[in-house]
C-alpha cells in the first residue's frame, strides 16, 4: 500500500496556474449510492469539513477539491516516489433521487466510492443496482471500487451486519470499511485506499489509453476535458509529467 | 376545443405541485390521473394506472420540494382536453441538495365536469457536458 499524507493546498488551487500545473496527477473520484447513505458528509468530511464543493447545474454534478501527496512504495519497499496528486471528489448533489445520472458523471471517473447505510437495510441491496450502472457506464467493465457502510456511529440502529457487507465486498473483490462521516472513523482510510488502488493500477497500466484523464493535464476545468493522454513511449507516466509540464 | 384551456391548465399545474411538493400529500397526487389508462414516464421509468402512479409517488426519495415555474405552456387538444409543457426549477428541502432544472409535460382529458391527467412526461433538465 501505498501512503498518502496531506499537503497544505495553496488558496485558490486548481485555478490560476493553468500554464503549470503544481501537481503530477489530477485523479478524478466518484461517490455513488442511495439518497440519505451519507455520500455528501463522507466527502464533506474528506475535505476537512471545508465547504468548497462547486456545482455544475447543467450536469447536476457537485465536486470538491484537495491536494495530497501519494507516496509509492519502491520496489524493495522503501523509498519510493512521491507525487503530488489533485484529488477531485465527484457527488450527485441529489439527482440520485430521481435514479438518474447522467452520464458525464462517469465520465472520466478512475475510481468510484460506493457507499450504503448501515442502518438501511434497502441502501445496502441498492449497492447492486448502483453497481451496474457504474459497469454500465464506467470507463473499464472492473473500475477500482471501494465499498463503505457508512453510520457506524448509529450503531444501535445497525440493520446491515459486517460480515454480511464484507461477504459482498469479497465477492466482487473490492476492500470494504465501516465509516462515520458524522465522527471520521475509517473515511480517510477508505478514499486513500480507493487513492492506491488507482495509482497503482495507473502504474502498471503502460497503455495510458485504458484509463480515462491519465496523467497531468494541466487543463481540467470541467467540460473541457482533453481527451488526448499524454502518452509516454517509455510506458511510465514518468516525473516529466510535472517536471517539464504536461503539453496538453 | 375547449377556449378556457388556458385557465385550466395553469390553474391545474398550481394544483398539482402544491400536492406533489408536500412529501405527506404526495401519493394522493395520483388520485388525480385517471385510474386505468394514465401514462407516467418518470425519468424514463413506465407506469400505467392509479395504483402502479401511487407506488412510485409514496416510493421516489424526495422530502418537501421547493418549486419555481419559468414558463407553463398550454394548447386545447380536439376533444376538448389540455396539453401542458412546464419549465421550471425544483430543490429537495434539505441543505445539500441543490438546485435542478426540469421539464414535465401533462396531457388532460375531461371527464364530467372535470379533467383527468391521462399523460405525464417528467425529466430533470441535465446534460451531458
């Protein structure tokens, strides 16, 4: 596993600095389940219970910032590379309601929190449905997903056990936590697990082709996704992507 | 034709969203279409008659809404019903739900002295860029 630790966001990050972009990856997640399972607290408290969620209304789409710093472990398991990474954290801000997203919310998704209430029973069969749609839509049909039951604080209203949650998560083969966005408990642990799935899945993929955004794009305003990947013949999305800018 | 289509159908959308909008009167909105033939097509979702209307009404996870019209359409129909195109934006009352756009279209029908919903069409306003 890999480790994140957090970096001081300069104010106003992700805006102004387009020619240079100050990180190496912009990796762009999404939070998926039922109306009420907490998908917006998770974030919320995610982002240090910072309001700086921005809403696209003619999407529907709600998303939020922040900066980490993602180390790799090196081969012999010490000393790996670190990169700044740009973490956009993708809510439905209640169109989920109505059961229908839109598909520019999957749209250049690279990894994909799916959450339910541990204290509704229905949340947690929804997760199948959700599920489809996320294969349905999504840029792969084996997105990284991580499964949290989230309410852990309201454990005497639980109705969905642990095991039976993690039968499920073990069935699909995504790792599963028990958060509490109202507490804290587990959701960094849960988004930086989803982080090092998708770094190290974007490590490996040599053909950058098969993940949606790729590497740095110094470019990211919403809608105006490049779709173009910055393509590396060496196979690696090597430290040129920050060191001498992205040419996206 | 009837000449007050115009005073009916508005009149009716007024109607209708007060019920709606109001989570514990919501599935009496269905009373309003007629029992065997209505048609809804709810977010593409396809449902026929009062019963099947009402369970999606008491099923669909929204609290009070708040509701803006920016425009109501009307057209007389020949046998004297009313076609309704509303425009407008909607909020689910509770603080992280934001703002959405939507569009719904109604087809009413008379019956006796008053209308029946025979057609409903609903779809949020979103897009996909």
């Amino acid at each position: 596993m890999g480790e994140v630790s957090e970096r001081v966001a300069s104010p106003g990050a992700g805006g102004g600095n387009t020619s240079h972009a100050d990180y190496d990856y912009l990796i762009k997640l999404l939070a998926l389940g039922d109306s009420g399972v907490g998908k917006t607290s998770l974030l919320y408290q995610y982002t240090d219970n910072v309001f700086n969620g921005k809403f696209i209304s003619t999407v529907g789409i709600d998303f939020r910032e922040k900066r980490v710093v993602h180390k790799t472990p090196g081969v012999d398991g010490s000393g790996g590379r670190s990169h700044r990474v740009h973490l956009q954290l993708w809510d439905t801000a209640g169109q989920e309601r109505f059961r229908s997203l839109t598909t520019a919310f999957f749209r250049d998704a690279m990894g994909f929190l799916l959450l339910f209430d541990l204290t509704n029973e229905d949340s947690f069969i929804s997760t199948r449905d959700w599920l489809t749609q996320l294969q349905t839509h999504a840029y792969c049909e084996n997105p990284d997903v991580v499964l949290c039951g989230n309410k852990t604080d309201l454990e005497d209203d639980r109705r969905v056990s642990e095991e039976r949650a993690r039968e499920m998560a073990d069935k699909f083969g995504f790792p599963y936590f028990e958060t509490s966005a109202a507490t804290g408990q587990n959701v960094t642990r849960a988004v930086n697990c989803l982080l090092d799935l998708v770094m190290s899945r974007m490590e490996k993929c040599l053909d950058s082709t098969k993940l949606p955004g790729g590497a740095n794009g110094s470019n990211h305003r919403l809608g105006k996704h490049h779709h173009h990947q910055n393509k590396t013949s060496s196979g690696g999305y090597g430290d040129a992507a920050g060191g001498d800018g992205c040419q996206c | 034709m009837n000449p007050n289509f115009d005073a009916i159908g508005k009149h009716f959308v007024h109607h209708y969203y007060s019920v709606f909008d109001e989570k514990s009167k919501r599935e009496t909105a269905a009373e309003m279409y007629h029992p065997t033939e209505a048609l809804l097509t709810f977010e593409g979702q396809q449902f026929q008659g009062v019963g099947a209307i009402k369970e999606k009404m008491k099923a669909i996870p929204l609290d009070n809404m708040a509701r803006q019209f920016t425009t109501i359409d009307c057209q007389p129909t020949v046998d004297g019903g009313v076609l309704v195109t509303v425009i407008g934006q909607l909020k689910n009352c509770s603080e992280n739900d934001k703002v959405m756009g939507f569009t719904q279209t109604f087809i009413l029908k008379p019956s006796n002295s008053s209308f029946f919903i025979h057609h409903d069409i609903f779809r949020l306003a979103l897009h996909d860029c």
